[in-house]
C-alpha cells in the first residue's frame, strides 16, 4: 500500500459528509467526497424550499473537515477489481477503501401519466421545478398531494399554511409508521389548515392527468398542480459496477456495513441494505450509519475486526406547517409507541431535530471520531452477526 491510504466517498449527503469527517481522526488518510452538487442539501427542509419557508442549502464548508477534498462531479462506475472510480467527466479516481453513500430519490412512477405531469420533491432539482411551478400558478389554483408518507403530509401542510387549497391523497393509511393516536392528531392538524384528506384502499392512484388524477375507486381529483411523494428508488450505480444489491438496488452488506462483494467498500445511508435488511430512511439513521462505516474502515486499516452496526431510531418526526408537528417515539426495534408529542411542543422538537442533522455534521468535522448514537436491541437485525462478522474479515 502506498504511504497514503485513499478513501474516497460517493455522495455528499448526511451519510457520506458524517463518513468523511470521522474518518479525518486517522492520520495518512486522504479523503475524497464526490457529490453532483457544490453545496450540501438538507432533505428534511425540501418541502419549505417548495413553500418558500427554507433556503434548504448550507456551504460545506460548514460541516465537512478540514483536510477533506470535495470534488463536483458524478461516480460513472465503480471498478472494484481495479480499486477505482470513473467519474462523470471521465477523471479516474484511484482508492484503498470506498463508502457507498449514494444516497435515494423517488423511483420513476409506474402509474401512467405521473413521470410527465406530476412534480417529485425529493431532489433539490425537483424542489426548485416544482417551486418554480407553484409561482407561476395562481394562490387560488389547488394542488394535489399524492402520497400519505411523511414527505406527503408535510408538504401538504406546508402549502395550506401558505394558503393553497391542498388536497392529500394518501393511496391508503395516512402515516403508516404512526401510532393511532398521532395520525388523529396528524388529520386533526391537516383538516384545520384547509387539506381534504382522503386516505383508505380506494384512494390509490390510477392515473394523472395535467389537470387531475384518477382514483381506484373511480373518484377524480382535480388540480392545477400535481405533486408526487410516492416511492422510493436509489442510483443504480451498484448495479452497473456488478455488485450485488437487493431488490431496490441498494449495496448488500453484512452488519458491518463491508459489502459482500468487497471487503474494500462499505456502505452507508438509503443506499445500504445490511443483510438485506435496511434501516427506515432518516437523516438521523443516515449520519449514524455514515459514522458506522468509517469505523469499519478505520477497524481495517488498524487490521483490526469491524463491529456490527447497533443502531435503533428514536422517533420520526413530521411538521404540520411552521406551527405544529407530531413527535412520534419510537420503540427499540422500530415501532411507534403510544407517546408523541403534538402542537407547538411538536414543532419545536422538529426545528431542534432538523436543526441537530447539519450540527452533528459541523461538531463531527471539529472532533472527529465524537458522534455517538443509541444502540438497538437486536431483534430487528439478523440473530447472529458474528457469523456474519467472520465472513468478512
């Protein structure tokens, strides 16, 4: 091995950001981000940048180390066999580790109609297309909202306090992950800010049109505006390098977060499935298995034995506008308990918890190697991780 040692990191998102930044703590690492953008984005603010209530950008240099080279530019291919990444602009880069932290966005929709008039929200791009629609449509024109997941909710209720005429439709149960108790509240909220929620079997979507969008159970919905929160897909960068994925297409590993292809690439955020089973999408769980796949680099490089990622989630959280949020608390392994927390106490705690994802990142690249998070307690994850463990080693 050279004098250095090369890691270089695909994706600049919280994953990829909290990876580089831990991995600094180890002298003779040169670490390389690359990410198609110059700026780091904050998904959990997308649907303000949408209303008009967050800029949903913040500098780099505000969170990644120093030492740590970002270069602009998308990963073409990875070569595993060669150690190697082909960028967008053809440059080659040469690495003795490799973080997958490609990050996610919405799949291309199967239903007809929705690729060409429905607006995603999942990318900055689609955030700042579908900002830039809303502008040029009248305050008085409707918008629809498909999708009764989190991004759905939230952009709803976004809109409505804005004043748009908002109507969600959820294709099923609105916020699924709830407990009972937070989704009355979560209906309560949407229903005083305006939103027509229409959730159930029926409510599934069919077809969209420019002007409306067809239901299972024969019901159109009109409006001027069609926004698409539904389904979830990551790069197929994976794919096409030939190393192994789930059925989405994110990086099998073992519980390490090492791919079982290759001891020499680990993988972190949306875009890893450890032992093909994959952590709920979050910001929080996305830094937290960023931190844990530079500790496996770093256990390699020290010719040391990795450790199983023990990661639980908290809470979700879910804003309902500026002014109101639902907090839900979630047991270790992954489900919704009765306790949340509504209204204004909501709120605050999803300001402070958005707010937390871009610190953690900024206290991360000052001291390197302090990010801590809450263990789990196993029965989500696979009943033997030595096994697995030993496998990669």
């Amino acid at each position: 091995m050279s004098e250095h040692t090369d890691v270089v990191v695909v994706g600049g998102g919280y994953a990829g950001v909290m990876a580089a930044d831990r991995l600094v703590q180890r002298d003779g690492l040169r670490v390389t981000v690359v990410n198609p953008r110059p700026d780091f984005v904050p998904r959990l603010r997308l649907h303000q940048f949408v209303a008009g209530t967050h800029d949903a950008v913040v500098d780099y240099r505000e969170i990644l180390a120093d030492g740590v080279r970002l270069v602009v530019d998308t990963v073409a291919a990875i070569d595993a066999a060669g150690r190697s990444v082909t960028l967008g602009s053809g440059r080659v880069l040469g690495y003795d580790y490799l973080v997958y932290a490609a990050g996610s966005g919405i799949a291309r929709p199967s239903v007809p109609g929705a690729a060409e008039f429905a607006y995603p929200v999942a990318t900055l791009e689609a955030a700042q297309q579908l900002r830039a629609v809303l502008r040029g449509t009248s305050a008085q024109a409707s918008v629809t909202v498909v999708g009764g997941g989190p991004t759905g909710i939230e952009t709803a209720a976004e809109l409505a306090e804005q004043g748009r005429r908002v109507t969600l439709v959820c294709g099923g149960v609105l916020g699924p992950y709830l407990h009972p108790r937070a989704r009355r509240t979560t209906v309560e909220r949407l229903v005083r800010l305006g939103v027509t929620v229409l959730d159930g079997p029926g409510t599934r979507v069919t077809a969209v049109t420019r002007d409306a969008v067809a239901l299972l159970d024969g019901r159109e919905v009109v409006g001027a505006v069609t926004v698409w929160t539904v389904g979830f897909g990551v790069p197929d960068l994976a794919v096409r390098s030939g190393l192994r994925t789930d059925a989405t297409g994110r990086l099998l590993t073992d519980e390490t977060l090492t791919s079982v292809d290759d001891q020499r690439i680990v993988a972190a955020g949306d875009s890893a499935a450890p032992s093909d089973l994959p952590f709920r999408m979050s910001a929080y769980a996305a830094g937290c298995l960023g931190a844990h796949a530079a500790d496996t680099v770093l256990h390699r490089i020290a010719g040391e034995r990795p450790e199983a990622v023990d990661l639980s989630l908290p809470a979700m959280c879910i804003s309902l506008g500026r002014r109101a949020a639902v907090f839900q608390l979630a047991h270790k392994d992954d489900t919704a308990m009765r306790l949340y927390v509504g209204g204004r106490a909501g709120a605050r705690l999803k300001e402070l918890s958005c707010a937390l994802s871009v610190k953690h990142l900024a206290n991360e690249a000052r001291r390197p190697g302090t990010h801590r998070w809450l263990g789990g307690d196993g029965r989500r994850r696979v009943s033997d991780t030595s096994a697995v463990v030993d496998r990669a080693l």
